[in-house]
C-alpha cells in the first residue's frame, strides 16, 4: 500500500487535491486523521484542516459512509 492509501484500520488520510482547491489551499494534498465516516465528515475534516478551501467544500444530502 502507498503513502497515498488507506485502509479503514489507517488514521491519518491523504487527500489530494487539484487545480483550483491546490492553488487556493497551497498544496497538493492533505494528510486528514481518519478513522472512517461519512462523505460529509470528510469534507468537514478538509475545510476544518484548510479553512481557505470552506467555500470550496460543499455538503451533500447524500452521505455516503468513507471506510
């Protein structure tokens, strides 16, 4: 498994990140702690972590569960 993988036993996730939310967050990717959830925690731990892409990181109605 790479450094860019993770399993549900794993806790830290690395998002990566591209074009827009990469300029707008600095980087290319973001090391998240993870221990499973939904799609919507997901997106809260990323704007939680880069506040600069809140805006950027909408929520859905549908929250598919992230293992």
């Amino acid at each position: 498994m790479s450094d860019h993988q993770t399993s549900a036993a794993a806790s830290v996730l690395t998002v990566n990140l591209f074009a827009g939310m990469a300029a707008a967050a600095g980087a290319r990717h973001v090391d998240i702690p993870w221990h499973g959830g939904t799609a919507a925690e997901l997106r809260a731990a990323v704007a939680a972590a880069l506040p600069r892409l809140a805006g950027l990181v909408r929520s859905e109605e549908h929250t598919s569960v992230l293992q």
